[in-house]
C-alpha cells in the first residue's frame, strides 16, 4: 500500500548520503529537478538512488529511459548490489536493445518519432503507474527531436506541467550537450545540481556536486566531493565549522610524562589544535603517539589519519617503543585510517574525520602528515582554508588534534611546506643536535594560547620504554636557526637505558 504524498514542496530523502544534509532535507515534493553532468558523472547512479529510497518507503517508482535499456540499468543496479523490484522502468530505446519479447510494443524508435508523440507516450505512461517518484533518463533525447531552443522549451514546460498535476516529485537528467539551453533548463527547473569529474595530472579522478539553485528553500552552498562506488554515491557536504558548535569541559590531559607535561604546562587542552613540527625522523609521530596513546588508556576514543605509514609499520614502530596500539584496535577504540594522497579529497577526507568524532566520539585525532595531506589538495591555499575549517570544527567538539609536519631539510636552515602555525593553538617544534659525537633531539614549545608554558629548551629521547624528556639545556644555543649547539656539561644529557623486548598484539594489515 502506498504511503501518503509529501506536503507540496515539502523535503523528501534523496536516498543518497550526504544529500540531505547539503539540501537541509531532501528534494522539494512534486517539483521538477533537474540533474546535470557529463557522461559517466554519476547522473543515472543518484537517480536510481532516489527511486531505490522511495520504494522502501512505499512510494511508486517510474524510471523514463530515452539513452539507455532495461538491461543496461539492471546491469548498473547489479553491480552496486542493489534490486530494482518495485520500480517500473519504460525504455524508449530502438527495440534491438531489449531482451524481453514481451515488452516490444513499449519499444519505439525514437528517431522515427515525431517529438509530440515521443512525449505522448511518456505521458501516458506516467498516467498509467501514477508514480510519487519519476527519473527521467535523458533530456538530450528531447533536445535532438526538437531541432530548436524554442520547441524544446515548450515540451519540457509540457513535461514538467505534466508532472505537478500528478503531484511526482521528478529528476530531469541531462548530459550537458548543448551548452546553449542550460539556461532554458535552468530558469524551468524548481532546483538544479551539477555534477562534476575533475582529473588530476596524478592520480584517481575527483568527483564534486556543485547546487546552482533550488527555490524557496536554503542549501549548503559551494563545491561538495563525492565518490561513486559499490553501494552507489556517498556524498561529503563542505565543512562549514559554524553549523556544528558543540558544549565541552575544558580539560587537560596528560601523557604520562612528568618532564613533557612540565614543557607544555601541564598537557594538551581539549579543543586545541597541537602542531608538532620537526626535521624527518626527530620524533614527531611518536611524541604524537605519546598523547594518543594515554587517552587510549583512559578509555578514550581516537584516530589516526596516516600519509606516510602503512598499518603496519605504525603498528610496528608503536611496539618498539612500547606503546601497544594493537590492543586499542583491537578493542575498538583506535582507528586507524590509512590515506592515499592519490586517492582521497579533502571532502573525503573531512567526511572521515566526522564520522570518527560524531559516531565513533574520537576524543583524540592525530594526521600525521600534513605533508601528505598537501599531496592530496590542488594548491596550498586550498590546504590552509580547508585545515582552518576543519581544525575549528574539531575544536568547538572539544577534540585534541595533533598536527604532524616535517620541515625540509634535516640539519642547518628548515623551512615548512606550508605556514599553519596560526591555526594552531599550540606549537612544539624538535631539533637535532650534536654533542659528544653523537646526533641527539631537542624539544620547545614556541606557542601555547590556552596557558603558560616553558621557554627552556630540553633533550627529547625515545627508546624501548617510550617517551624521554631530560633536564633543562642550558648551555644550548642555535635552536631557532636550525643549527643548534650544545656546549654544556655533558653528564646533564639523558643516558640509555635498557632496552624491553618488542612485543606486538592486536590486528595486521
């Protein structure tokens, strides 16, 4: 049984995620929309999608197919895993494409069909099944058989009449081929939707959902990624930091390390974005684990957004340190995702990060690198605007983001890929240095916005047992340039100690 009509031009679920929120609730009820984009954007995907939703609501279904067959369609449906029982599909296509004898007679060839009566026959079909939800698959047909802008106006003015009388709520699908009438689909159209592929020098193509316009009601503007996979099209609304304020107790949590709290006042805050930043191999993805790892063993949740490292090498570099991460996955309450740069946009990429912090309630996320971050952006300006949104989002959700970024160069005069020290509330930057014919770290803390801090500079370490931080350094000189000296005593530098076996436990990749 059919369930009632929405209210005119009341949101209805589009049944593609994402969607909704971007159109704050769906589709307008008993309008025309019309959804644009080239061949292969994913048109024929989100169509099915709406009428997919509307079947498990108890609305009735009514595809319209002018460019492709009922074989094709359940070919595509197939391959996301997807039935289309309940949904009524009427081809117009030239009868040599169809495999069912029985249904010759709703086959014609479009070609040879004056347009009045091509749309007759969609009309009357509509007239037949009485659909709620209606695709119709393509516009460009209609816009060969008129042979003009003026004649393809009227008919489409003629569907889309057509189509509020019967109080269907439609999607007009259109594949760009006329730039010309985009403006005449435009102006008839309750909303419109564009759908983009962008492809990049390297790596997978990029695909984004632009709203042009949609009457009477407010939408997320501006550009929105998408991906297009088995299962159909999950959609990645821009984040805007605004919409989503969030109540939180401000907090400061430790590592477990007296010395390390002691430098940076006592800890992280909640709510803070915490810059570690350092030459490659100084220390700043385990002195990022330091912190992660102590929330995990307050029954915290967390994520780690890798670049650089593989599952396993994480998992591996943590056990020899002693940091048993394994376990934490294990339990469910670290995730570690790991990122391709070639792969991943930044709407993706945001995406990830709040469905760990909204489902998952990750208290701790730590990206390590945004050096491979800035690998997966068009261009740095893009990296900064979008690390501001998404670093004040995760701040007004009273979450500890730790920021990793190698620095060029190992020794002598560095330099940052990217300036993000202003986004960040908190910045500890490590240094090699050289003393006794031995390469040792040092650690300061340059910046710290939510309290007092140190301004001494002391040896950083790690070993089998984890984190080090030694006494001040104060014959110790140079830091800042990136040529530091030590030129102290040297028994107030940290000695080794022994080091524990290495043990690893959880999952592998």
């Amino acid at each position: 049984m059919q369930t009632p009509v929405a209210g005119d031009a009341a949101p209805i679920p589009t049944g593609v995620a994402g969607l909704d929120e971007i159109l704050h609730g769906g589709y307008a009820a008993q309008r025309a929309h019309l959804i644009e984009g080239r061949p292969g954007s994913g048109k024929t995907t989100l169509g099915l999608q709406f009428l997919i939703d509307g079947v498990t609501r108890g609305e009735r279904g009514l595809y319209i197919t002018l460019s492709e067959s009922r074989r094709e369609l359940l070919s595509v449906a197939e391959r996301h895993g997807w039935s289309l029982e309940g949904i009524e599909i009427y081809e117009l296509v030239p009868p040599e494409l169809s495999l069912d004898s029985e249904q010759q007679q709703s086959l014609i060839h479009s070609s040879d069909l004056e347009l009045g009566e091509t749309v007759r026959m969609a009309l009357a079909e509509i007239e037949r099944v009485n659909p709620v939800r209606v695709v119709f698959d393509s516009l460009s047909e209609i816009r060969l058989l008129s042979q003009g802008s003026l004649r393809y106006r009227r008919q489409v003015l003629a569907l889309k009449s057509y189509f509020l009388l019967n109080d269907a709520t439609v999607l007009m699908l259109d594949d760009l081929s006329s730039e010309a009438d985009d403006l005449n689909l435009h102006s008839i159209s309750h909303a419109v939707l564009r759908l983009e592929q962008v492809t990049p020098s390297y790596g997978a193509g990029r695909r984004r959902l632009h709203v042009i316009k949609m009457r009477g009601t407010p939408y997320e503007s501006g550009y929105h990624d998408f991906v297009l996979r088995r299962g159909g099209i999950r959609i990645f609304p821009r984040l805007v930091a605004a919409d989503h304020q969030g109540a939180f107790e401000p907090e400061t949590i430790a590592c477990g390390v007296p010395e390390l709290d002691a430098v940076l006042g006592g800890g992280l805050d909640r709510g803070t974005t915490n810059l570690v930043i350092g030459p490659s191999g100084a220390g700043k993805s385990t002195l990022a684990l330091g912190y992660l790892v102590a929330a995990l063993d307050r029954g915290e949740h967390g994520i780690i957004l890798s670049f650089d490292e593989t599952v396993g090498i994480l998992l591996r570099r943590a056990a020899s340190v002693g940091f048993d991460i394994g376990g934490h996955v294990a339990s469910g309450l670290l995730r570690i995702e790991q990122m391709d740069p070639a792969d991943i946009s930044a709407g993706a990429l945001a995406g990830r990060i709040r469905d760990a912090v909204e489902t998952d309630k990750a208290r701790v996320v730590v990206i390590d690198s945004l050096t491979g971050y800035m690998s997966a952006m068009s261009g740095q300006p893009h990296l900064v605007m979008q690390m501001h949104e998404l670093t004040t989002y995760l701040n007004q959700q009273g979450v500890v983001t730790i920021l990793v970024l190698a620095q060029h160069g190992m020794v002598g005069r560095m330099e940052s890929p990217v300036d993000l020290t202003y986004v960040s509330d908190t910045v500890v930057m490590l240094r090699f240095f050289e003393a006794g014919g031995r390469v040792r770290r040092a650690l300061s803390v340059l910046k710290k916005r939510t309290g007092a801090h140190e301004d001494s500079i002391r040896e950083f370490r790690i070993d089998g047992h984890g984190l080090r931080v030694g006494a001040i350094l104060k014959e110790f000189r140079g830091v800042l340039t990136g040529v530091p000296t030590f030129e102290g005593d040297r028994t107030e530098l940290l000695g080794d100690r022994p080091s524990p076996p290495v043990q690893i436990t959880g999952i592998e990749p």
